[in-house]
C-alpha cells in the first residue's frame, strides 16, 4: 500500500498520541472527528445518534492507542472502533423494537400508504443493511471508504483471495436483495 504525506502524517501523530502528547491527540482529533463522524453516521443514518458513537469511539480510541502496535493501521483500526460501537446500538435498537411490536397491537395499512415513491439510493442502503454483518462491512468499506483489497486483506488479517471472495458474494447477494425489492 502506497502511503502519501497525510498518512504519513497522522501515523506521526498516533506516535507521539502514544507518548502522552495532548497537543499531538487533540490534531488527531481535529483531523479525523469528520471521518469518524462520516464513518458513524453511514451505519446509523441519523446525526444525532452518530455523533454520540463518534464521542464513545474517540473515549475507545483515546483509551487504547497506546496498545496499537502499527501506527500506519490507525485508520483501519478506529474504523473498526466505530463500526463495533455502531453495531452494538444497531443491535440495542433491534432489542428494544422487537420488545415494543410484542406490545404494539397490529393495525392494517391500506394499499395507498404501501404504494409510496421510494429513492433508489435510499433502496440500495436499505437492502445493504439487511445483509449480513460481515457483508456489509466489507461493502462499506470497499466502495466507501475506498479501502484497496491488499488493505482489507491486512486489516482483516485474511488473504487477498478471501477478500475478492467475499467482495464477489456481498455484492451477489445485495444483488438478489435489490432483485427481490423490484419485483414486490
């Protein structure tokens, strides 16, 4: 993986954020809150809420930067951080969704409120968030984040080959999903 001045850059900055350097901590902060904001609010769609995982990742970062042995991995790493915070108040939402349709009482809707128009960017996020975890993970970052396959491979600690695999089976079945979608 080719680095430019900017990763350079923040590796620095990780560096001396291991070494206890407040000012270094506060520039990394200042340089990747907008990312971390970005990466949270793409799994939550809602600003409000991303930003209070982006607070929560910052207080996992912040506490565990010393442990990072790779600097130049930060940024995989702190992704990483926000996906799992954002997972677990996905997760937390479902629980306390399904709690509250055992109490909601059923109501019938009418044809004209199912016929609604819907935007195909909102279709294509709705049906990327029905896909398995590990599928959408590697989606978001892929074609997001712009993450290259030999970058996957080492943040994932798996084989490039694993990585074009599963690229090839999230977008097949996000594919059937948005297949499916259409012909209801």
């Amino acid at each position: 993986m080719e680095r430019n001045s900017d990763q350079i850059f923040d590796e620095l900055l990780v560096m001396k954020c291991q070494d206890q350097d407040q000012k270094a901590y506060a520039l990394l902060w200042k340089r990747w809150q907008p990312r971390i904001l970005k990466w949270s609010f793409s799994f939550i769609n809602d600003a409000d809420i991303a930003k209070e995982i982006a607070q929560e990742s910052w207080v996992s970062i912040h506490k565990g930067i010393g442990k990072l042995r790779d600097p130049a991995l930060f940024r995989f790493w702190a992704y990483k951080i926000v996906q799992r915070r954002s997972a677990d108040w996905i997760r937390k939402e479902q629980r306390k969704r399904s709690s509250m349709e055992e109490v909601r009482h059923e109501t019938p809707v009418s044809e004209e409120e199912t016929k609604e128009t819907v935007d195909p960017v909102d279709t294509m996020l709705a049906s990327i968030k029905t896909l398995p975890e590990e599928h959408q993970r590697i989606l978001r970052l892929f074609y997001l984040e712009k993450v290259p396959v030999k970058a996957l491979a080492k943040m994932l600690k798996l084989p490039e080959g694993t990585i074009k695999s599963r690229l090839y089976y999230a977008r097949e079945q996000l594919k059937k999903k948005l297949k499916n979608r259409n012909h209801e």
